[in-house]
C-alpha cells in the first residue's frame, strides 16, 4: 500500500473514533469506529516493530513484534478490568491464546504454502514452544479443577501464586532463547534477502511509542462501547472477548505474521504467533491478576471449561502440526477449520 495513503488511513479513522466517541451517542458507530482505528493503528504499529527489528535482529524482532501486538490486548484488557468485566477479559485471552495459535499461525501457513511449497524453522524451538504451551495449559486447567474445593480467599491466593510463577518461567525463557541458547535456537537457513526499513531506527522507535499511546486512547473508547453493543446484537461477553476483541486487539499480529511468511521467514511468524500466545499466557493473563488488585477487585484464573477446552485444543494441533519444523498450505487449512469450529461454538454459547 502507498505509504502517503496508509497515513491518511491512519489519521483519517483515529480522527474518526474521536469524532463518533465525543460527538455521537450511537455505540454502534462508536465500536466500529474505534475498532477501525485500533486495527489501522496495529498495523502502524506493526509496521514500526517490523523496522525495529530489522535493527535487533530476526529472534529479537519477533519479540518485540508479539510484545507491541499484544500491546493493544493488554490495555484493552485492563479498561475492562477497570469496569469489573473479568469475564471479558478471561474471553479475549482465550482468545488471543486460540487467535495466534489458529487464525494467525493458520494464516501465516497458508500465505507461504502457497507461494513456496515447503517452508522449514528451528525444530528445537518448536519442541521448546510446544512444553511452554502445554504449561500455560496446565496453569490454567489447576485452577478450575480445585475451585469446588476450595473457598474464594484461596482460590485468589492460588492465582496469585501461579501468575507469580508463570511471569519467573516466562522471563527465565527470554533469557534461554534470546541470551543462554540463542545460537541454538535462531534459524540458520534463512536466505531471504534483508530489505531496508522505511525508517531510521530513532523514527520507528518514536512511531511504536506514539502508536501505543494512540491504541491506547482508542482502546478505551472501545470498552465503554462494548457492552451495549455486545447487548443489542445478542452476543455473550465470551464470544466479544474470544473473538471480537481478540480479532482487534490481534490485528498487528496478522499482518505481521503473513507478511512475514510470504518473504519465506516462516520462522518469525511462528514467533510472532505462538510467541505472542505464549507472551499472553505466561506473562499478559499473569499479570492482568496483579493489576486487577490496583484497582480494588482481585481477578482470578478460574476459566470456564469452555475456555479451556478451546485452548487445549488449539494447543494440540498447533503442537501437532509445528513439531517437525516444516509447514505446507494445508497445514494451515486444518488450523483454520479448528478456529471455525470453535468461533462457531462460541457465538451459540
């Protein structure tokens, strides 16, 4: 796309949110509007961490890729805690887990099976991702297992030991992949040529933080939206937050991950997307529990089975399908299915 236009694009739907947000009462159009912006302003977004990671490098890249995608997630997230929604905010994680697993990941397969017929990444990482995924599984399936046994003093105290321990594995997993096995676990094929960023790394940095600042504001003229909207369609809160907010807030993440695959760079979108998974997993859901107390009410990991079993699955076929180190389109056909027929079960919950 002409950079001049996407500019436009940019200012012209952010201008927008604000106009219907201040000077309309129609929530319909303010949700749209702001989603609109929120999903333009991912992309800006994506386009500066891409630009950013040009500097720092392919591994490093991918995390500050998924990092600053999920940064939307993340402050849409705690507006809604901010409101007391925490139904919502347990929904659009298990959203953004199952989004990035199946309808980024899926996507991303698709886009590079087409344009080459094989495309190979780190096998070791993969394996690696994979026992991380199967934790975040675990730490939220405990949860749920002992809540009829336990009292709701415990229950919190509970989610609060394990957000504590999940935010030390995550940082202790930044510090194996990116510093004490960094070599091992980087892809060593990678022909592709390098493409010049469209800014210099001073600019990009000041785009990601103008750009996050934006998402923010929008972010909360989204949430105080939602609810209304979500009423008058007939939407449960779980199909707005699995799906709706997760698809939004996720937006930086699709592109970025597509993208990236049709330049034969599968090995960054799978970091951009089962990266990102893990990141809200094991460290955003985490620590959306410690913010939650800022604001008087603590939130807990209790998950319905719904939520769980949802994530579970798009554990196992993500698993499934990457543990080799290889992908093909149809690959990314069966990944895409499995988010259908879960969207599809959700929207009738």
């Amino acid at each position: 796309m002409n950079q001049k236009l996407f500019y436009s694009l940019v200012v012209f739907f952010t201008a927008l949110s604000a106009w219907a947000h201040y000077f309309t009462h129609s929530s319909g159009l303010q949700f749209a509007t702001a989603a609109a912006a929120i999903i333009v302003l991912a992309a800006l977004l994506g386009k500066a961490t891409e630009s950013v990671a040009h500097y720092a490098g392919e591994r490093i890249g991918g995390f500050l890729n998924a990092t600053f995608g999920n940064a939307a997630e993340l402050i849409i997230s705690i507006f809604l805690i901010k409101e007391g929604l925490f139904d919502m905010v347990k929904a659009s994680i298990t959203g953004s887990i199952i989004g990035n697993l199946l309808l980024v990941l899926g996507l991303s397969v698709i886009a590079g099976g087409l344009k080459f017929k094989e495309q190979r990444f780190n096998t070791l990482l993969a394996g690696h991702n994979s026992s991380l995924m199967l934790l975040a599984v675990i730490s939220l399936f405990i949860p749920a297992v002992f809540m009829r046994q336990l009292n709701v003093p415990h229950i919190n105290q509970l989610s609060l030991m394990i957000s504590g321990l999940l935010i030390v594995a995550y940082v202790l997993w930044l510090i194996f992949s990116m510093v004490t096995h960094k070599d091992v676990l980087s892809d060593q094929d990678s022909t592709d040529e390098e493409e010049s960023p469209i800014w210099s790394k001073s600019t990009s940095i000041l785009i990601l933080l103008v750009a996050t600042v934006f998402v923010a504001i929008t972010s909360e003229w989204l949430v105080h939206s939602i609810d209304a909207v979500a009423k008058s369609l007939g939407w449960s809160e779980i199909f707005v937050g699995a799906f709706v907010i997760a698809i939004v807030g996720n937006a930086a993440e699709h592109s970025a991950a597509v993208f990236m695959a049709l330049k034969n760079k599968i090995g960054a979108s799978v970091e951009i997307a089962v990266g990102s998974s893990l990141q809200i997993s094991l460290f955003v859901a985490p620590t959306l529990v410690f913010v939650s107390l800022l604001f008087g009410s603590q939130m807990n990991l209790v998950f319905t089975s719904y939520e769980l079993a949802a994530i579970g699955v798009a554990v196992f076929i993500a698993s499934s399908i990457a543990r080799d180190g290889s992908t093909n389109w149809y690959e990314g056909i069966l990944l895409l299915v499995v988010y259908i027929i879960v969207g599809t079960a959700f929207y009738f919950i």
